[in-house]
C-alpha cells in the first residue's frame, strides 16, 4: 500500500501577501508553565521562582521569564498552523520585553507580513512577520520580527 500524499497545513511563500495578518488563540500562562521553565532553563532568579522575594520587587509578585513569553509565542504561532509544514527555517529574530508576563496572564500572537523575498534557489522565500505578543488587557507585553524560510507550492513549480 502507497502512503497518501498529504498537502501540508501551514501556508506556502506564494499564499503569504504583505499585510496579511494571523491572530493565535489566547493561552493562559499558568504556574506549571513557570517552574517547567525554571527546571528545564536552570533559571531560578528570585524574580521567578520566590514569592516572598518578589513582592519586594517593582512588580510586587513574581513575573515568568522574558525568553518563556518567547517560547509561548512561537507554540501561539504554530497552534495557527501557518506554519506547519511549510517552514523550512528559522533564520533570525529581533525582539524585545516591553512588560511582565504574570502567573494567570492570557496571551496571544498577532502575526503580520511585513516584508517577503523570493529565493527560489531555496525553494521559497524569506518572509519577514511583525509578532506581538498581547495580554488579556490588549497590552503588548513583547514583540518584534521573525524572519523564516518558507517553501514555495510545489503545485506552481
């Protein structure tokens, strides 16, 4: 018996237009999320990982990692399946934390073509998306650019 040939879920370089626009659902970033990422990170800063320590702080309670609002990001951003099989890479991303995540936060992603550039002896093409990452009060707690590699249709080769 043949496999079927499946077409993959996520977008293609040629479907993706400046401008387009991608909204993720909400994620409620929970207290298991943190001390995941402490264990896996071996981050422990007080800021994360003690209460007492962090009621002291400017925030007046413990906020997650900056590079966990990232991670949770980058799940959002696969949840809407854009990506899904049609990502060849990851090449870059600039990015910045504008404010806390807290423990029972929801977030999700707003992802915007802002640039794309064929490069067909990669099979695709570059495309640049404008990511923020915004909370339950629509504050953008962080946000920046993600440049991928995505495939071309092999249907229009």
């Amino acid at each position: 018996m043949t496999p079927k040939q499946f077409k993959p879920r996520g977008l293609y370089f040629d479907d993706l237009e400046v401008g387009d626009t991608m909204i993720s659902p909400g994620r409620t970033v929970t207290e298991t999320d943190l001390v995941i990422f402490c264990g896996l990170s071996g981050d422990y800063n007080q800021l994360h990982s003690n209460i007492e320590y962090a009621k002291e702080t400017v925030f007046g309670r413990r906020i997650t990692h900056g590079p966990l609002g990232l991670v949770i990001a980058m799940g959002l951003a696969g949840r809407q399946g854009y990506l899904e099989g049609t990502a060849e890479a990851f090449l870059s991303l600039e990015w910045k934390f504008k404010a806390p995540i807290f423990i029972g936060d929801t977030v999700r992603v707003q992802a915007e073509v802002v640039n794309r550039r064929a490069v067909k002896s990669l099979g695709g093409g570059i495309v640049v998306f404008k990511v923020e990452v915004l909370n339950q009060e629509d504050k953008v707690v962080q946000e920046g650019k993600w440049s991928v590699l995505m495939k071309s249709d092999p249907a229009l080769a």
